[in-house]
C-alpha cells in the first residue's frame, strides 16, 4: 500500500514538473513572438499586451501607444494607417480597417482606397466591434460590442449600434 502511495506521488512530481517546463516554454515562445511582432510596427509603446492569435496586415503603418491591450482574434489592417493611443483596450474579434474599395469602380478587387484610422488615450473597444476607413475615435470614448464605427466619435462618447450612434457623453 505505501509503495503504490509513493509511486503515485512521484508519477504526480514528474507530471508536475513536466507541466512546468512546457508553461516555462509557452511563456518563452510568446515572449519571441510578441517582440518579432513589436519590431514589425510603425512605432510600439511600452507595455503592449497582445493576445495571440491576430492578424496584422500593413503593420508597418500601425502605431500602438504606451499600456495597449489587443486581445485574441483582432484584426488590423494597417495600409492606410492606424493610430491607438495610449491606454486602450481592444477587445477579442475586433477589426480595425484603414482600406476599403472604391463602390464607383468597374472592378472592386482593382480599387484600394486607403483612409487613417485615429483612436485616442484610454478608449474601451468592446469585442466584434468593427472600426472602418477614416474613423477617428475621442479620448476616453467607448465603443459598445458589435458597433459599427463608420463616423467620428467624440471624446468622452459611448457609442453602440449598427450604426454606431452616441448613447451619451460622460462627464
């Protein structure tokens, strides 16, 4: 009986110690790819959190600011620029778009229009939100989840909606 106890409780350090070298390994592989990411952008502050996975096309046109956080499953696509300022926080399944086509061209697919995306210091995008071409979010705004940003937001403005419309401002 005390052989099998001891057994167990070796079989259950090894399992342990094992769990630990592949957490120790995730962590490393993370920390190489997020500083691979980092050196892909237009500029990166400090502090950047990224959640892996993300898509990031055109990321040498994206700028991301001190203390960002980008969580799983967000997609940037950085051709006409996107700039998130400090303090941000992005939500999971979010995309920011800087392209869009042409709707008077004879060949969508032939037709890029690129167009700066702006979000200001300490806004809240809220998950599956979508942010298009020419947008530019105020300071301390916040983007409800599942909004459809296709104008300017104010700073201090909650929006939500398709489209988004300003529920209020915070004082």
């Amino acid at each position: 009986m005390e052989f099998k106890l001891q057994k167990k409780l070796i079989f259950t350090w090894i399992v342990t110690k094992i769990k630990n070298q592949f957490t120790k390994l995730d962590k490393l592989i993370y920390s190489n790819r997020l500083k691979r990411l980092k050196k892909t952008f237009k500029y990166c502050g400090l502090d950047v959190f990224i959640q892996f996975p993300v898509r990031i096309e055109g990321a040498s046109n994206v700028s991301l600011g001190n203390n960002v956080s980008i969580n799983a499953f967000v997609h940037l696509w950085g051709q006409g620029n996107i700039r998130i300022g400090d303090d941000c926080l992005i939500a999971s399944h979010v995309s920011i778009t800087s392209l869009t086509h042409d709707p008077e061209a004879a060949l969508y697919r032939t037709s890029h229009i690129a167009k700066d995306v702006n979000i200001g210091n300490n806004v809240w995008i809220g998950s599956h939100a979508v942010i298009l071409p020419g947008v530019n979010i105020g300071d301390n705004a916040i983007v409800g989840a599942g909004a459809v940003v296709n104008k300017d937001v104010p700073q201090n403005a909650i929006v939500a909606g398709i489209p988004a419309k300003v529920l209020r401002i915070k004082k």
